[in-house]
C-alpha cells in the first residue's frame, strides 16, 4: 500500500505511513471518496436506454401494450352494444324485420321446455303474419331514462311507417338483471310487458286424474303436479312459466281417449279440462247418447210394467259391475209409476247437454224426448192421451272395456200430463 503524501510503500496491513506517519486509513477513504465523486454521470436519454434494452424485453412490453389498447378498445364497443339504448335499438329493429331468433335473445324470460326459443319461434309463426311486421321509412331512438334505483330504463322509438306522414312513437322498458355478461357489463332485456310475447306466472292445468297433458308435442312432466291442490279426481299442473299466447294441447284420459284443445294462456289465469259434447269425439258421443235412450227405454218400459230389478238388469250389466245404486233408483220409478196411467212411452230422441266427471265415473246431462199414452177416468168412463214432452235427466257411467256402461241415473220424471 502506498502513502499518498511521500509515495513510501507500506505493508498491506499498516494504517500508518513508515516514512512520515500519514495515516494511510483516512486517505485510503479519501480516495475512495474521490474515486466516487469522479464517476461519471449517467445522462442516458429513454430513447436511448431502449436501444439498450434486450430485444425480449422489447417484445413483452409491446404486447402488454397492444392488449391494454385492446381491452380499452373491447370495453368502449362492447359497453354501447350492451347499453339499453342499443339493446332496445336492436329488439326493435328484430321485430320489425320479422327476425324471432334474434328477438328472442332480448327477452326477459324465464326459460324452461315451454318458453324456449324453439317453442317462441313455434308459436309466434303459427300466431304472426307478414302483416303484424312493420315497414318504416325512417326511426329515431330517443335519450334512456333510468329508474332512480337504476334497475329499470325507459327509451322511446320514435319510426315514420311507409307511406304515412305522422310519426308513432313506441317505448320499450328494459330490465336489468342481476347477472353480468362477460363479468363487467350490465345485462339489460326487454320487459315482458313490452314484449312481442308476455308471459304468465304459475299458471295452472286441471285435468282427470291421471290423464297426459301434451303441449307443442312435450309431454308435460309430472313433477308439475301441484299434489296440495290436486284431489281424487283431477291433476292440478302448476306450470313455472308459459308464454301468454295459445299452444296446441293434446290431452290423454286415463281411459285412453285422446281430447285435442286448444290452450289459450292469455284469456284465463288456469285451465280446466271438461269432457264435454264439444271436445268429445263423435264416435264416443253417440255412444254415451245411444245408451242413454236405449237404457231409458229400458228403465221406464220395465218400471211400467213393475218388472223387477233383476227381470231388466241384464241390459246394464258388465263385468265386475255394481249396480246397486241404480237398483235403488229403479226400485223407487217403478213405485212412482206404479198409479201414473202410463201406458207406453217412447224415447224418441237424446242430447248431451254437458259431461262432467266423478270420483267415480261420468255424469252426463241429457235432454229426453219422448212420446206418451196415458190413461185416466173421467167419470165411469176410462180415457186414453197420447202426447209428446221432454225432460233433463242425468246419467251415471263407468268407462269399462272400451264403453260406456249405465250404472246410475237421476232426475227422472213420474209425471205425465193427461191434458197437454
């Protein structure tokens, strides 16, 4: 080590000069601080450090810098294409065009088998035409106005159809869900009650127990009964959501009778399936009606002359039948026919006034005409009238072996006029 005031070289270790004493520490230290202080400044400009930057780095930062522009870039088209303004802008347009499939996506709906795109599209071409599509010249899409809560908005159309002069106006509420779409933006649909199709909450299908409920072809599944409301005799489906418009319905009685109606979900909050004369196949209408008047005639033909139940009973029975509410019935014609002059009667003709059903069968509602002879004294001479009348009856039925079989019936008339 070298003294830096007379140049003497020193041991490695010495901390003082052997020739003049400085202490060799201190200026060591001083060195060093000269040493430092006589660096040279860094004035490198940016341009210049990237010239010395890898070639890697380079890269890495430029990517970061195209993906940051990018999302900028994705963020600004994508939150004014999911904007209400333009979510209402493009539903409008859909349905003027007559595009569903597009339609359908802006829609505020609850989806399930019955309120699906492809039922949608079942039911709005079945249901709309080329005359429900708009044609307009011109549209203007007014400011959105949101709710203060902001979960609602409010935009106003304002189009000039072809040919008109006078501008119309329609405005479309939109609904915002709790849902995001692609994490960050707000899902903004149309509101069902400005929707080409509303729907209805809850609705309710009442049929005979046991029976298929058949919609646009999808049978309805059974965990849509509703078991507290359903009882022995009918199934109450409760149908989460169905489109307030008319589906074609198919329903299958447990006795394999197929009924096709039609299910109009705008006109009533539930639907209750009657077998009726107005849904019920012909083939089966003349067979309950049939029935009715031969088993009338045998009923009132047998009580007339005081037949007994089992003399007449034959023409009712089937297998494994229980007659005994009918027995009780006829039992109790023929004694109040037993004084009523009837002497010959003729059912001449039967309609089905209604059908309803039972815990244990049918009940039909029937209108009886008949033809009459009734005798009667007057004086010590005995006269004869004849004359002809109608009356509502009712009959019961069970459905066995692919029939309708009597096996009861009430409102039966014992009375027949001696002077009309």
């Amino acid at each position: 080590m070298f003294c830096g005031e007379c140049g003497t070289k020193n041991q490695k270790d010495s901390r003082f000069c052997e020739n003049c004493g400085t202490k060799l520490v201190e200026e060591t230290k001083s060195k060093s601080k000269s040493t430092s202080h006589s660096k040279k400044p860094n004035n490198d400009s940016l341009k210049e450090k990237l010239k010395k930057m890898p070639k890697s780095k380079k890269i890495w930062y430029g990517i970061v810098a195209i993906m940051v522009v990018g999302l900028l870039g994705f963020y600004g088209v994508m939150s004014n294409r999911l904007s209400p303004k333009n979510i209402a802008k493009e539903y409008f347009l859909a349905v003027s065009y007559g595009d569903l499939n597009k339609a359908y996506q802006y829609l505020n709906i609850e989806t399930n088998e019955f309120t699906n795109m492809e039922m949608f599209l079942t039911i709005s071409n079945r249901e709309l035409d080329d005359d429900d599509k708009m044609k307009f010249s011109n549209y203007k899409i007014g400011k959105v106005e949101k709710s203060k809560d902001g979960f609602t908005a409010n935009v106003s159309i304002h189009y000039l159809l072809e040919g008109e002069d006078e501008p119309e106006i329609v405005q479309l509420t939109l609904v915002k869900q709790k849902s995001k779409k692609f994490l960050f933006f707000d899902d903004w649909r149309i509101s069902n009650k400005m929707a080409i199709m509303d729907t209805k909450k809850d609705y309710k299908i009442k049929v005979l127990k046991g029976s298929k409920v058949i919609l646009e072809g999808i049978e309805v599944d059974k965990k849509y009964i509703d078991k507290n409301s359903s009882d022995e005799i009918y199934d109450i489906y409760k149908m989460p959501t169905m489109f307030t418009e008319k589906y074609q319905m198919k329903i299958v009685l447990p006795m394999g009778i197929e009924i096709e109606d039609t299910l109009n979900v705008a006109s009533y909050s539930s639907y209750t399936f009657h077998l009726d004369e107005d849904n019920l196949p012909e083939t089966l209408k003349k067979q309950i009606l049939d029935r009715a008047k031969s088993g009338l005639q045998v009923l009132y033909d047998g009580a007339r002359e005081q037949k007994s139940f089992d003399e007449i009973k034959d023409a009712f029975n089937f297998k494994d039948a229980d007659l005994h509410d009918l027995k009780e019935t006829y039992e109790s014609l023929a004694k109040s026919l037993s004084n009523s002059g009837l002497n010959a009667i003729e059912f001449t003709e039967v309609t089905l006034s209604s059908l309803d059903t039972t815990k244990d069968g049918y009940k039909a509602y029937i209108r009886a005409k008949y033809q009459y002879t009734v005798s009667y004294t007057s004086g010590e001479e005995i006269k004869t009238h004849d004359s002809s009348s109608s009356d509502s009856m009712i009959i019961y039925y069970s459905y066995i072996d692919n029939a309708f079989q009597i096996v009861n019936a009430s409102s039966l008339n014992t009375y027949f006029s001696k002077y009309n």
